[in-house]
C-alpha cells in the first residue's frame, strides 16, 4: 500500500466553496485536486493499492482529514473540477473523531497531522517525509512499500509540522535537487517505485 499524506495550510474547511475558484478562495484546493489525481490514475485505469490523505488547516473550521481510498473509489475522472466536487461533498457532511464515508471511497473526519502519524505508527507504516535536501530516492535503502510519504504544499511545511515528523520518526527522503510542485514530486515517487516494482 502507498499512502500520500498531504498538509494543506490554507485550503478551506467547508464545503460551500466554488469550482470555479478553487486556486483562489478555495485556499489553493487545486492543489489537491491535482494531489489526487496524479496519486490516483493510471491511463485509463486507477491505483486501487494506494490512499491520500488531505489534512485540510484552512478557514474557518481546521483540523479536517479528508481521505480517498483507491481501491473502492468511485466518480472520480481526471479533471480538476471532479475531484475538487468529492472534496466539496466530503465537507458538507459534518466532521467528528470517527470517519464518515461522502461518496464511495471518499471520507472524511476531524483531525490533523499528529492524528495520522500516530495512527500510521500503530500500524506500522513507514513514514518518509519528503523535503529536497533529503536523501537521494534513488539510492536509499529505505523500504518504499507499506509507506505514507509526507509533503507540504506551496508554503511548504512549518518548523513545528517537521517535528512532529521527525520526532515520529520518520525518513528524509528527496526526489532531485530542485523544489517541485507537490503533485509532480508524487509522479516521480511513483515512477521510482514502480521501476522497483515492475522491472
Ligand atoms: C512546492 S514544494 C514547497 C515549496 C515551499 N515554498 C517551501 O519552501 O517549502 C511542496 C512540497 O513538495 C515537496 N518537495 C518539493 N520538491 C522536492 C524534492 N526535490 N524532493 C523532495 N520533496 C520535494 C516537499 O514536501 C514540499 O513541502
């Protein structure tokens, strides 16, 4: 299983935001439409053997996990508007400690990164937090299966998010020496491992 774990600082809370704004009063929900879809598809086919998980921070409610389940998803196609429509239905159902499902394969609860990292601890899932001056993925002898790799969005990650990482235990890993948007860093961790993988 591959799980993505994505922090997302200014992404709105509710549901009552428009598709056609998601870059701007949506908190840069963009971003995670485009988290999804590049941790979800194949060409013409899904990752059934891997979940994303949203830790949403924005206004005016934070600490909302929203997470996608690859392998019973369904309505969701490749196009931004789509998934940005199953996050909207997920926050229109109301958030408490236990997760409710909005559309199948798509859930949400209340909750935030220290939640996910201990849960992901319990079950012994490898936590790797992807930072650029980390070490190389491709020379790593890090497992990358049964993993949650860990990445900020546009601002990154804040000094007290990385310790909670770190003192989690988890590894610093780096997919190449320049910064990449959060979306283009899941193609190459995927790439990397399905080379692993398949070849
Ligand atoms: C757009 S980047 C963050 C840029 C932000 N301005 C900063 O300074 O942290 C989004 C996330 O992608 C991940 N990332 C970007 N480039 C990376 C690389 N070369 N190796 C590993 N992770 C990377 C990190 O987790 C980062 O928080």
């Amino acid at each position: 299983m591959r799980h993505f774990l994505i922090i997302a600082h200014k992404a709105l809370t509710t549901g009552d935001f428009s598709l056609n704004d998601m870059p701007g009063s949506a908190g840069r929900m963009d971003i995670l439409c485009r988290c999804i879809n590049t941790s979800l598809f194949l060409s013409h086919d899904m990752r059934r053997d891997v979940q994303v998980h949203l830790v949403l921070l924005g206004d005016p409610d934070p600490g909302k996990i929203v997470r996608f389940d690859g392998e019973t998803l369904r309505y969701l196609s490749p196009d931004e508007r789509s998934s940005g429509s199953l996050i909207k239905k997920a926050l229109q159902k109301t958030a408490g400690d236990m997760e409710v499902r909005s559309t199948p394969g798509v859930f949400i609860r209340r909750g935030g990164l220290d939640t996910l990292l201990s849960e992901f601890k319990k079950h012994g899932v490898n936590l790797i937090y992807l930072r650029e001056d980390g070490d190389d993925i491709r020379t790593t002898d890090e497992p990358l299966d049964n993993v949650v790799f860990i990445l900020g969005d546009h601002v990154g990650v804040t000094d007290e998010e990385e310790e909670l990482i770190t003192a989690a235990g988890a590894k610093l890993l780096s997919v190449g020496p320049l910064s990449l948007h959060s979306d283009h860093c899941i193609t190459v961790l995927h790439n990397e491992i399905d080379r692993r993988t398949y070849t």
